[in-house]
C-alpha cells in the first residue's frame, strides 16, 4: 500500500482488509491535508442550555464537496499506486462519496466511474458531474447498485472504492475525530451518524487511540435501523427497505466496520423522523449551519431523550450540508 500498514485476519480469514492503526490514521491526515479543508468546530450557548451539557460541532458541512466523505476517498485514492489508478476508480454511492471519489479522482488526474441511485437528490447528481464523474444510474437498491458497478467495472476495468468497507476509506474518515479530539481534549462522548459505518468506525478508532476515555456514540434513523439491530444481535444484519430523510444512511455495515464498531463503539441508538426534521431545524435556525439530515441524526437522538448528557461534554459531528433547497423536509 505503500505506507507501513497494520494487516489482520477479519473473522479468522486472511484478507486484503486491515484495522487501521493510529500511524496509519495520522498518515492519512498528512496525505490529505493539502486537499481538504480542517473544518471548525463551533458551539452554541443556546443549545448547550436547552439540553443542560457543553455541545462542541465538528462542522464538516464546511469540508470539500460538502461532507466528510472526501477525506476517505482523497486517501484512498492517493494512496493507489500508478498501477492500480490507471484505468481510473469506481465506485456506487447515493451521493457523498460519489462526490468525494469523482473530486479525489480528478485531483489525481483519473477518471471516476459513479453509479448512483435514480433517486439520487438533484444537488448531488449534479455536483458529480461537475467534478467530473462519469455517471450511470441504477434502481434504489443495494443489488442494484452492485450489479450496474461490475458491469462498470468490467467495461472499464477501473480500480473499485467502496464507499466505507475500505481501511484507507476508514482511516481517512477517522482524521475527522482526529482533528476533533485534538481541539477539544477530554470529551466525554463523541457522537457520529452511522450508515455503512465508515465514519463511525473511523471516529470509534481515533478516540480508543487518543482519548480512551471517550464514549463513542452512533446514532441511527429508526426506520433504516440495521446498524442498530446488528450492534444488539452481534451480527451484520441486512437493510431494511424503511424510508427516511436522512438519504445518506440507507445502508448496511460491513463485516470491517462492524468488527471496529464492536470493539470500540460503546452504543448506537436510534431517533424517529421527525425528531430528524426537527434537529435540522434546530440547526439551521439556532445556529446558522446549513446541514443535511444525515448530519442532523445525532442532534435528534439528544432531542428525542435516547442519550443522558447532562452536565456532559458532548462533540458532535455533523456530517454534511449537501440539501436539495427546493425539497427542504419540513417542506413536505
């Protein structure tokens, strides 16, 4: 891979999969640094108020391509060598990490081959075409996605990215939690959006690394609970076919992601829909951000009552800002 990185069996099988190690998590934040923005985090007396704790928001609705999702696919794609690059990347995604891949491929210089949902928001179609990305659409479902991306594959034979079952994608996306730790030291929980767990496993890595006493939190939509079934049952439980506003969680861990979660995570709890809706309000009302829904999960888990944090310091992330502005949910 380049890097010195810290190889291991997943499940008892050798694999080309790796937990990433803290050298490799600060690796990734050299590598990336000159392409990605360090992203503020800011708080707000008024929130810390109505939920009676210190809030700190890692704002990565300010990061390139509008989400964390550039920080993996930037080191995932830098990390390639010229072999591997050549016939370009490739990869499925509902819309961040098409994004962050198609951006990460142009900074390289290579193509970037993105299936995207047909339902995909508007805003994220059209971000990946200007970064570049050579799109082709499929139906609303992980098959779906997966058998229009070997056809891909096969007809480019471009290298594949997987939006979060990758340790390069995870040790990027744990340079978020880095920095984070960095600026606020001794948190007491760290709370991040769980989808196919790449950010969350990434946040769970960072903080067992460099603040071990931290609890790492996941937070998960109701309706689209798999994450939250597995981390209960200890086995990955498949995707539900649920309907949420949070678009960017609509999937499923990964046998690498939930290995970390597993070990590092100490709970992952779940909010309903309008609670989401609500705590994007909230967010955009009281403290000017601009985020999407996915981002606002972990903020409604607190409204909803699901997570003590009285008299807590609590870092959230908020994982992006890309919203469709002419389908705002509280619109509908």
């Amino acid at each position: 891979m380049g890097d010195q990185m810290n190889s291991v069996a997943i499940d008892g099988h050798p694999k080309e999969k790796w937990i990433p190690a803290l050298k490799d998590i600060q690796v990734a934040h050299y590598r990336i640094e000159e392409h990605v923005h360090r992203t503020p985090v800011l708080t707000s007396r008024t929130l810390d108020s109505m939920f009676d704790c210190q809030l700190s928001f890692k704002c990565e609705n300010f990061q390139r391509i509008g989400a964390f999702k550039i920080r993996g696919a930037m080191n995932a794609v830098l990390s390639l060598t010229d072999e591997e690059a050549e016939e370009g990347v490739a990869t499925h995604s509902s819309g961040n990490h098409a994004q962050a891949l198609a951006l990460a491929a142009k900074t390289r210089g290579i193509p970037a081959y993105i299936v995207m949902p047909e339902n995909s928001p508007k805003v994220k179609v059209e971000a990946v075409k200007g970064y570049g990305g050579r799109i082709t659409f499929c139906e609303p479902t992980l098959e779906a996605r997966e058998r229009a991306l070997k056809k891909v594959q096969e007809r480019t034979g471009a290298h594949f990215v997987h939006p979060y079952d990758d340790p390069r994608v995870i040790a990027g996306q744990a340079t978020v939690a880095l920095e984070l730790i960095d600026d606020v030291p001794y948190l007491d929980i760290i709370m991040a959006p769980v989808g196919g767990g790449g950010l969350l496993s990434g946040t769970s890595l960072s903080a067992a690394y460099l603040s071990p006493k931290t609890k790492v939190i996941g937070a998960e939509p109701e309706s689209v609970n798999d994450a939250f079934r597995s981390f209960r049952t200890g086995m990955v439980q498949p995707p539900t076919n649920g309907e949420t506003v949070a678009d960017g969680l609509r999937t499923a861990l990964s046998e690498l992601t939930f290995s970390i979660i597993r070990e590092h995570v100490e709970d992952i709890i779940t909010t309903k829909e309008g609670n989401i809706i609500a705590a994007m309000r909230l967010i955009w009302e009281r403290m000017k951000l601009v985020v999407e829904p996915s981002a606002a999960v972990t903020l409604a888990c607190i409204l909803e009552g699901g997570l003590d944090v009285t008299g807590k310091r609590v870092g959230i992330i908020l994982s992006g800002g890309n919203v469709d502005l002419d389908r705002l949910p509280w619109m509908r």
